[in-house]
C-alpha cells in the first residue's frame, strides 16, 4: 500500500494549484485552501488499503488496493470540484 499511495502523491503533487500537509498520521492534499484528499502515511482513517476524499463535505474513502487507476479517477473528480 506504500507503494500504491506513493504513486498516487507523486501524480497528486503534478496537478496545479495541489499542496500537500501531514496531517494526523496521514498526508492532507489541498487545492488552494480547500482539503479534498488524505493518504494513508503512519495511520489511516478506516481501512489500512483506503484513501479519503471529501465530497459534498462529508469525508469517503476508497479502496486502492484494488485499482489504483480508479483511485485516482476518483481523486480527480473530487479536485475538479474543489477548485
């Protein structure tokens, strides 16, 4: 899972207008001044193979360990609709 969130924060940390904070045990990822994504880093919110996402403001996760690439499809909806 390591390997997965890492791949994610390094195609995450490409988008404009992304900053990324500790935050918990996990990595918050901002767009502007708005959260909208949390890794798992030491600690993770329910699942050890989950991301969060904030959408209509109440937090979701998602399982990565299945497919990275939805993972992040999902991150990207949730980003465009932060910004």
């Amino acid at each position: 899972m390591r390997y997965k969130c890492a791949l994610l924060e390094q195609e995450l940390l490409g988008w404009p207008g992304l900053s990324a904070r500790p935050m918990f045990g996990m990595k918050a990822f901002y767009r502007g001044k708005a959260i909208f994504a949390m890794l798992p880093d030491k600690r993770a919110m329910e699942s050890p193979g989950a991301v969060g996402y904030k959408e209509g403001g109440k937090w979701k996760t998602f399982e990565v360990e299945e497919d990275v690439g939805a993972a992040l499809a999902v991150l990207r909806r949730v980003y465009e609709g932060c910004g």
